[in-house]
C-alpha cells in the first residue's frame, strides 16, 4: 500500500489564525499542517479517510484523483466540512462515491448537509454519495479493514486497520477489545496532540508508549497541533517512530 499524509494538523491547523508563536510562523513547510486526512492506494482499491475542510487542497496538492470510497472516523468540524467536494470526484470519476462510518456519524452528516439528502433541490451540484453503516470486518478488494472501536475524551469513534496499518486520529484511550483489533499490525499513525496531556488526545509520549506497546516497525505521529515543531519533535523520538507531515509518502 501506498499511504500519503493528506492533512497532519489539529482542528485548528496550522498556521493558527492570529498565532504568532515560533511554529505558525515557521518557515519550515513541515510546520505548515492543514486538518487531518489519509489516502491509501492499493494495487486494486484508492481509500480515503475523512473529508476535512482542505480535502480539495489536499488532494490537489498530491495529484490525487481517484477515491473508491471514504471512510470516516467520526463527525467533528475538522474531519467533515470537505464533504461537498465529494461531488468534484463524482464529476471526474462518473460514479456514485460509498461513504462508511458509524450510525451516529453517518446521522450527523445527514443533519449537517440535509441538501445532500433532500429530494427537494433545485439547482447546484450535489455530491452523490451511497451511506454504509460501517461493518466491523469487511473487504474492499485486496484491502482488509477492521472497524476499531477508540475513544476521543468520552466520545466513542472509530480507528480504521487496513492490512498491515492502522490510522489511529483523534485518540486518548484504546481499549483492551480494540488493541486485540490491532494484535499484528506493523505500521500505524497515531495521534500526538502536543508534549502536554489533553482529555481527548494522546500526548506525543502516550502515542509513542502505544506505538512500542503495539511492537509497530514504526508509527507515525499525526494530528499534531502548533506546540510541536517538527524538526525539535523528530529529534526527540526513538528511530521508530516519526512525526508525519503534510504530503509524507510511505509505501508499507
């Protein structure tokens, strides 16, 4: 699989607007972060997780212009306001696009964008787009995914294993049945908030304690907000372990 970092920063992004701290004003374009988001393409299937309000930034940035379906993590602003330019790749790939997520994501969505849905709407393109309440196993052709049940503070949301990966966002506490989910993995991205602890993201020593309990071959730490600067964040990490940045590539 090819993985490429669509979107590595908090729900804020980064540069944060009116911040004039080191990092947002950081010449460093690894400092520049727009909201989180990852494509996978396999031999046979293109996967995108989440539709963030850069999705057409961030896709044009990475030459990406196929998607077969979407999977999201979960409802909040930072991982659902592209959702319309959904309706750029039905144009171009002269399809339906499959949206997967929980019940209460994919209700969410409907109540956010209710034109998307409405059987009344004259004028204006709108994405076309075929709601699944996500299974928690199934196959999207030589992709095996696991729905993983993880909470963001007391919100349950979902983490995503594809084969051999796992993308692991907005994330304070796995629990014992999800870590099972995730027994053999060998890559993962894993939120890192910032160096101090939140009530609903890991801290980058809580991600790399997870990435060393999970025995990963290496992580990759995402969602990163404007108290990390990457070059002083990669110098503290082990070996196996990296902070993502907007348009990383890896191949796993």
């Amino acid at each position: 699989m090819q993985i490429t970092f669509l979107g590595t920063g908090t729900s804020h992004g980064v540069p944060v607007i009116a911040c004039d701290c080191e990092v947002c004003q950081s010449d460093n374009p690894k400092n520049k972060r727009m909201r989180t988001s990852i494509h996978i393409k396999s031999k046979e299937y293109n996967l995108l997780i989440d539709t963030p309000p850069e999705m057409r930034l961030e896709l044009i940035n990475n030459k990406i212009k196929n998607v077969d379906a979407v999977l999201m993590t979960h409802a909040h602003a930072d991982h659902i306001m592209g959702f319309d330019d959904i309706r750029a790749l039905n144009w171009y790939q002269g399809k339906e696009m499959p949206v997967y997520g929980d019940l209460k994501t994919l209700n969410h969505i409907k109540r956010i964008f209710p034109y998307i849905f409405s059987d009344n709407n004259p004028g204006g393109g709108i994405p076309q787009v075929i709601i699944k309440e996500v299974e928690r196993e199934f196959t999207f052709k030589d992709l095996q995914i696991k729905a993983v049940p993880i909470y963001h503070g007391d919100n349950q949301i979902l983490a995503y294993r594809i084969n051999n990966f796992a993308y692991l966002t907005d994330c304070s506490y796995i629990p014992d049945s999800s870590l099972k989910l995730l027994e053999g993995i060998e890559y993962a991205a894993v939120d890192a908030l910032r160096f101090e602890d939140h009530p609903t993201h890991m801290s980058v020593d809580q991600a790399v304690e997870l990435i060393d309990k999970l025995s990963l071959k290496h992580g990759y730490l995402t969602h990163l907000s404007h108290r990390l600067d990457h070059e002083q964040l990669d110098d503290y990490l082990p070996d196996h372990v990296s902070p993502a940045y907007d348009g990383l590539v890896i191949n796993v």
